[in-house]
C-alpha cells in the first residue's frame, strides 16, 4: 500500500505533540485454484483518510522516532472474478464503510530522518 501523513507540531523541544491528518491506498489479491479453468479471484481495493495526533521525540538533530493516534474512515471496494470451464465472470460486491480509532502507522514506532 501507500500512505501519506502531515502533521503540525504544537508544541516545541525534544518530544513534540502533534496532529495532522492522513490518506492510505491498499490493494490485495486472494486466488484460489482447482486447475486452470476453474478458479476464483478476489480483489480488494481499500482507501482510508482521517486526522491523527501523536508524539515526536527528537534523538539527533536529524532523526526521531514518533507514534501516532489516527481515526479513521475507511472504506473497501471487493470484486471477485471466478472462473469457471474458462468462463471468467465479475461479481463486484457492495462497498465497505468503517470507522475505526487505531494506532498509526501499523501500530509500530516510526523513525523520520529529516535531510537539511
């Protein structure tokens, strides 16, 4: 996938709040097959987009670590394509809405080097 984050710090020194908002795009496949005329493929694209707040702390001048708060609106978009005696049909399933509150960035402390 791809995401992309902007932030505004609030408040100044080594460790840092901040908020700002967020946009992500994902896409997965799943094929499952029997042989090669019968198969069945299930694509999902997935976009998501809300504000965040988090914390930045500085360890160089250079380079810090920071873990963010996001709440989020997602929203998924599945189809399937199965395959049958080589017959290819699409099903394209209703959208998928949620809302979620999570930690950002996969739940995992980020590093951002910043090149001055």
């Amino acid at each position: 996938g791809l995401s992309l984050a902007g932030g505004y710090r609030l408040t100044g020194g080594p460790a840092a709040l901040y908020a700002g908002a967020f946009a992500e795009y994902s896409r997965s496949e799943l094929k499952t097959t029997v042989d090669a005329d019968d198969w069945t493929k299930t694509v999902t694209n997935e976009i998501g987009f809300g504000p965040l707040v988090g914390v930045e702390l500085m360890l160089l001048s250079n380079l810090s670590v920071f873990l963010d708060y996001e709440i989020a609106f997602d929203f998924a978009f599945p189809s399937e394509l199965v395959s049958a005696g080589g017959t290819v049909t699409r099903n394209d399933e209703p959208v998928e809405r949620l809302f979620a509150t999570r930690l950002g960035n996969s739940a995992l402390i980020g590093i951002c080097v910043y090149f001055k």
